[in-house]
C-alpha cells in the first residue's frame, strides 16, 4: 500500500485546477442516488492527544476532515475540486515536477477529466429529516481524496461521510497555513535474526515486527476515529459552528468503514466504541484476518463485513520450499490455518456477519479507489473492468449500512436469486454459526461460541 506512486496522488492538483467549470464531464461514475451532493472541508485539532507515536511529544494531534452529505441539486453552481488542498499544492510543486511523476495519466489530467459531482459547503437536505453518519479511513499512505467515488455514491443515497486524513499515514496533508505533512516512514528493523531457526519463520518473525508497529498506527487511528465522532457530534448540534448539516445528522446509526489498513482501523473501532453500530472493512487484512480478537478474546458486538478478494494460497515449488528452508507438510499446515482463521473469527461475531468475496475480471487491491479508473486512460476494457469493481463493492458496502442502519431488508444481501455470482459471492454468518442466506453459498456450521477457550490471533505454527 505505502508503494503507491507519490506522483498519481500528488499530479492530480494540475487538472483540478480545470475542474471548476460547470457541466464538463468526468471519467468518475455518476452516483446511483437521486439526491444531490455536497462536501465541506475542516481542520480540526485534538489537543488531548499527542501529534503521532510519541505520546510525550508536545505536538497535538491535527487532522483534516471532509465531510460528504446530500444535498439539493445545484446545477448553476461549480463542482468541488478533487483534491480539496489544490492552492497549497500548487505552490508547493511546479508543473515539471507533477508532469514527470504523472507521465501515463498526464493527458486525462491536464484535460480536466475528473471531477466530484458535488458542491461546496451547500445545504445539507436529508430526505427523512435525519441521515444516518459513516466514518470512512483510508487505506495507508493512500490520499483521502482517491476514494470520492465511494463517498459519493454513499451521499447520493442519504448517508453523511466524514472522511479522515490520518496525518502520518497519507502520502501528504495540507493544512490550512501551507504546512505540508509527508507519511512518516516506518522504522528500519534493525534486530539480528535468530540463525537458529529456519528462514521462513526468520521472514515471519521480521513481519510480525513490521504489523506490530502498523497496530501502533492503527490504534491511532481508531483515536482519530473517535474524535470525528465527537466533533461531528458538536457540529451537528451547535448552531454556532454553522455546519451546513447542522441538526441532521442522526448520531444513533453511526457506522464506519475503511480500505486496507483503514478497514482494519474501522472494524478495532467498532471493538471498542459502542457508539458505532456497525462496521465494514474492505479488503484490509492480516494473515487473512480482517480484524483482531481483543485481549479476552472477544470480538465485537456490533455486525460487521468484510468484503475483498479471495484468499488464495500460493503454489510453492520444491526449490521455493528448500530456499524458505520449509517442508511440505509445514507450507500446508500453515495455508490451512491461514484459510480457515477467517471462517473461525467471523463465525463468532454474535450480532453475525457478511463476507462478500469479489470476483470480477482483473481486480486489485485499489480497485475500491478510482486509481483504476484514472490510470485506465481511456482503455475501454480497464475502464469497463474498473467501473464493474467499483459498482460491486459500491453496491455491497451500501447494502451492508442499508440493512444494519436503516433496517431495510430488500438490499442486494436480500436478492432471492444470485444476480451478481458471476461476480461476487456472499457468506453470511450468524451467531454461533455460518449459515446460508438465499443468494450466500453454502456452508458449514463452526462450533458454538465458548465452547472452546478464545483462540489467539495467530495459528499455532505461526507462533
């Protein structure tokens, strides 16, 4: 994820400039909802907490915020950029420097092809008088704006987004007074490896090292999270502030979601805050785990989905296995536990879950962003393939808030008949055990919660 190219983020403010025009089209997908869009911008400090990692630092914790909520059809009105700190970035990089790191896509750019479909700071209007409220986090070292898309689609159809730029984990963040904040590295592991073991669990041992330190973000991400729950709780409610959606945010159905690391963020939140009443992680996982058990063992008490590709073990070779100093039976016993630590956690959710696994032609692990459509560059078959990836994991993660937030019962999760199984499937799991829902697979029951002490996060052979 952090091996996102600086350039793709950061080359995008060049065609912004262009997009404040009215009535141009965009290569993004127009939103499914019939209501109109609206988006406004904070930056807002957390002084009770410390700026990053270091909790003795001085420094207190800044973040930047956009918030996406419906609104009434503005027409007359120009759209909202994409990348909401344009002017800051424009003095920070010239165009030789954005053309050189922008070169494939540089053409769509420079056209002024993507744009939001929304309008600035315009009026909030929920069509049931409240919406209900998601938090969305991005993937690391990803830019927020990269996923406008999903927001967007999310708006149109009655939800408010509050989406975090996780400072320190965003390629860069742009704060009202021209400070640029780059993604702070992750350290260098500098421990000797065990020469007694075999090499395998070497490498592994280096990777636990380097996902203990990304928890270390990931907890501090769950405190961004729950700081813009508090924040949009005073926003609504304080005319004072004069958000624009101000006493139309529903604050009993909060949700919150995330891509990649940002999912894992999501779901650690749902653990433990109980102002969120649902979860939704996309495609963020480690060793196949969308989340971990807490201390106690506990997974959390709110439903939750997960929605991403399939796992699918690698064929190691004989000299691939003799080079990682493994045995066959070793490689095997560890796939298996990998594969089957999903079905185990998400099982023992007792408000139950979904897993919805994608299977559309040439997915990635940033097709829940528009990356994939902005690097298409008018290839229709990328563009087709990107758009159909995107639709699906649109369709998914709204039917997934539609049915735990609005109690609706007619969403794609509902469908009688598997409209989408040339693309998708559905696992659903109940409490105590995964079961069939009309339009899932089948599957089989796991052991009932408690019938066996809480399981750690790792299988046996990994730790």
């Amino acid at each position: 994820m952090r091996g996102i190219k600086l350039g793709l983020a950061l080359s995008l403010c060049s065609f912004v400039l262009q997009t404040q025009g009215i009535g141009r089209p965009t290569i993004l997908p127009a939103p499914t909802g019939t209501l109109g869009i609206g988006r406004v911008t904070y930056h807002w400090l957390d002084s009770s907490r410390a700026e990053f990692l270091e909790s003795t630092a001085t420094s207190r914790r800044e973040l930047m915020v956009d918030v996406w909520y419906p609104a009434g059809r503005e027409v007359r009105r120009p759209r909202a950029p994409y990348l909401p700190g344009l002017p800051h970035l424009r003095r920070l990089l010239s165009d030789s420097v954005l053309r050189r790191h922008f070169a494939p896509a540089y053409a769509p750019v420079e056209a002024g092809l993507v744009r939001t479909h929304a309008t600035e700071g315009t009026a909030a209007r929920c069509p049931a008088g409240r919406c209900p409220l998601l938090i969305f986090s991005h993937g690391g070292g990803v830019d927020r704006s990269f996923y406008s898309s999903q927001y967007e689609d999310l708006a149109s159809n009655g939800y408010i987004v509050a989406v975090i730029a996780h400072t320190y984990d965003t390629h860069l963040v742009v704060f009202p007074d021209g400070r640029a904040i780059p993604s702070a590295p992750a350290p260098r592991d500098t421990l000797p490896p065990d020469s007694t073991l075999p090499r395998w669990r070497r490498d592994l041992q280096r990777e636990l090292r380097s996902q203990a330190y990304l928890r270390r973000v990931i907890d501090v991400e769950v405190g961004d999270i729950r700081y813009v729950m508090d924040q949009m709780s005073r926003y609504a409610r304080d005319a004072r502030l004069r958000a624009p959606f101000l006493r139309q945010v529903d604050l009993k159905r909060i949700g919150a979601l995330g891509h990649s690391a940002g999912g894992e963020a999501a779901a650690f939140a749902c653990q433990v805050d109980g102002r969120l009443k649902a979860c939704l992680n996309q495609d963020g996982v480690m060793h196949n785990r969308p989340f971990t058990r807490d201390a106690a063992g506990r997974t959390m008490n709110q439903p939750f989905m997960y929605i991403g590709r399939a796992y699918t073990p690698p064929r190691l070779s004989d000299d691939q296995l003799a080079s990682m100093e493994m045995t066959r039976l070793e490689a095997d016993s560890l796939f298996r536990a990998i594969a089957a630590g999903q079905d185990d956690l998400l099982s023992d959710i007792p408000a139950g879950a979904y897993r919805i696994t994608l299977k559309t032609p040439g997915i990635t692990h940033m097709s829940f962003s528009d990356e994939p459509i902005i690097e298409a560059d008018g290839d229709s078959a990328k563009t087709a393939n990107a758009l159909l990836a995107l639709r699906m994991i649109e369709t998914y993660s709204r039917a997934f808030f539609d049915r735990t937030l609005l109690g609706r019962t007619t969403t794609a999760l509902d469908r009688s008949t598997g409209a989408d199984s040339a693309t998708v499937t559905v696992d659903r799991f109940s409490s105590f055990r995964r079961r069939r829902s009309p339009n899932c697979r089948a599957v089989t029951d796991a052991a009932p919660r408690g019938s066996a002490p809480p399981r750690p996060d790792l299988p046996a052979i990994l730790r």
